[in-house]
C-alpha cells in the first residue's frame, strides 16, 4: 500500500518540507518509512536510531505533532489516507533534518548532585523502597517528555527549568532509601521546580509508561513545601533553633 511521508528537512534557518512515497508493508514503523526513503530516494537524510527497539531513545521525532519514538509508532496507526509528517523534536537545536541537539540535558544532569551513600559497612533497604524508585530507573533519556514541556517548548526557559526528565532524576535519588544527600535547596531556587504546573503533558509522552507527573514531581513539591514553607516547622525550628 502506497504511503505519502512528509519529512522535515535542511539546516537551521533553512526549512523545507519534503514528500515521498513509499510502499507500505504489514507491521511497519515510521522508522522503517525513513530507512526505506534513506535507502531508495534520499540518501542523505539524516536521522538518529539506534536500537530499534524502543529502549535507547534515540529516534525520538514529532510525527503528526505528537513526540514519539518513530521505532513505536506503526503505520497503520495513522489515517491511510493522509500523510504522515515526521518533523524534529522542536525543543532542541536542529543540526540537520530530523537530528536535534540534546547535549543541553546531558550538562543538566552534571549539576545535579549524585547519589551519596551512607558511612556504613552494612547497608540495608527494604524491598518496598526499592520499588518505590524503580520506576525511575526506566527512563531511556529519549527526552520526549522535555520535548513536550511547554515551558521549555514553547517560553525555552533552560537556563530557569531542567525540565521533567531530571525532575525525574532528582526524585530517584531523594527517594533512594540510601541516598544521604538533600538536593531540595537545588530544585527550589536552580532548578525551578515551581514552574512546573503538573499539566502531565510529560506522562502522556513517557514510552516507558512512568507516572512522571504524580509519582515524580509532585512528591518532590510537596517536601519542598514541607521544608521551607510550612509554617509549623518555621516555628519550632524559631522555638528550638534546630534545622530540622
């Protein structure tokens, strides 16, 4: 079966559209549409995969506007009748056709603070803490839920937001029942965890299928909250003069 695929194409300012057709076969990803174009009509298109799979993360796109893994998303999950449109992630710097430029996050992920372990020869944690945090480790780095994060998306507010994916990160250490660092400060007042209004665009996105929103962020709110505006912990640390 015939299928038309648009593909965004160029460099950064110059854009163009660019339609091909290709035949359509039983089971087809869009990512096997892009190699089958690759292979027979435009040899330098560029695009980044890996393992075609849906466990690297690396051939995230925007196909008909939504973020997706194009290595997950079947053909035959679109209308036969209209084209699909493949563009790249719209977050990120394009390098070239569907290539953007995710190095940003990788700096993020250096600032923050990693996992400190306890002062004990005999660590000990219970199973219901670990899965508690297992979640988290799921995360492939595709980056589609910074893609779709409108305050980095649409106001590119990276140097005031790390955006969901290190919400992420932060909440997989804070909640490791190991972890002997604090990393809350760095949310409140670098991070910019308080520009996050939970619109769970991010969990809509996650291939992986992690509650991003409501296991991730929001704890990690509410025990800045706890923190530094209760008012109840203001008064007896005035009281007592402790910290916590």
């Amino acid at each position: 079966m015939k299928r038309k695929i648009i593909i965004q194409r160029g460099e950064d300012p110059d854009f163009f559209m660019h339609e091909f057709e290709i035949e359509g076969g039983p089971g087809m990803v869009v990512l096997d549409a892009i190699h089958q174009i690759q292979a027979e009509q435009a040899p330098d298109l560029a695009v980044r995969w890996n393992c075609k799979a849906g466990k690297c993360g690396s051939c995230s796109a925007e196909v008909n506007g939504m973020p997706k893994l194009m290595c997950m998303a079947r053909l035959s999950d679109y209308d036969n009748g209209e084209p699909i449109v493949v563009k790249p992630m719209k977050t990120f710097p394009i390098i070239k056709d569907l290539v953007t430029d995710v190095s940003w996050n990788y700096e993020v992920n250096k600032k923050i603070l990693p996992y400190q372990h306890p002062d004990t020869d005999d660590p000990r944690m219970l199973q219901e803490d670990v899965d508690r945090v297992q979640e988290f480790r799921k995360c492939i780095e595709c980056f589609l839920c910074q893609d779709v994060c409108h305050v980095l998306r649409d106001s590119d507010m990276k140097d005031e937001y790390i955006g969901p994916r290190f919400l992420v990160r932060n909440a997989m250490l804070e909640m490791h029942p190991l972890d002997q660092g604090n990393r809350l400060q760095d949310l409140k007042d670098r991070d910019g965890i308080g520009l996050c209004n939970i619109t769970k665009g991010c969990t809509e996105v996650c291939p992986e299928h992690i509650t991003i929103t409501d296991n991730a962020i929001i704890p990690m709110k509410e025990r800045i909250v706890d923190e530094y505006y209760d008012p109840l912990v203001w008064i007896w640390r005035k009281i007592t003069g402790k910290s916590n």
